[in-house]
C-alpha cells in the first residue's frame, strides 16, 4: 500500500483545488479535521491529535498547515482577545464544496 492510496479521494481533491501539495503532514491534518469529531480545533490541540496518530509532524508545520488552511477558505480563524491563541473552525459551506467533512 502506497502513501498516496492511503489519502481519501475527497482530502486529495480539496488540497489539489486549493492549490497545496499533497504531503503526508498536510493529509493527516486535512483528515483529522474533516473526521467531524470537534466544532473548532487550535494548533496546539490538532497538534496533540496528530501525534496520537503516529504522525511525524512538527509544531510549526501545524500551524503553518492551519494558516494555508485559513488562506484558501477550509477554515475560519476565531482569535482569542489579549491572547496569541486562535481557534480554526471548518466553514462548512467551503467544505461540503471541497469535500472535507465527507
């Protein structure tokens, strides 16, 4: 079994459509997001989710994915006052066209 026959077809068409590279850090994001268990996500916490997974993947690379996630429209930023903390939450619209939450 390959890496790339281990990415659902719906992660492959929302990465491609949005124009980023399917890396295996950018998967396992896109699919722990779109498993639809949690309403909005920090880094630290898809962080800690990833790491339950098995998955090698640096603090930076989360937050840089959740950023690149934010620019093309999957996710919403919900910033937390007096705080460097943020919250992402999945906009659904964007999702159900890109395919995330199937």
């Amino acid at each position: 079994m390959t890496k790339r026959s281990r990415c659902p077809d719906h992660v492959r068409r929302m990465l491609r459509a949005a124009g980023l590279r399917l890396t295996y850090q950018r998967i396992a994001l896109a699919k722990l997001l779109g498993n639809g268990e949690r309403q909005r996500v920090s880094a630290e916490v898809l962080y800690s989710d990833v790491l339950k997974g098995h998955v090698r993947v640096s603090r930076a690379t989360v937050g840089n994915a959740l950023r690149q996630f934010e620019r093309v429209g999957v996710l919403r930023r919900i910033a937390v006052p007096r705080s460097k903390k943020a919250w992402f939450v999945i906009d659904r619209r964007v999702a159900r066209r890109s395919e995330l939450s199937a």
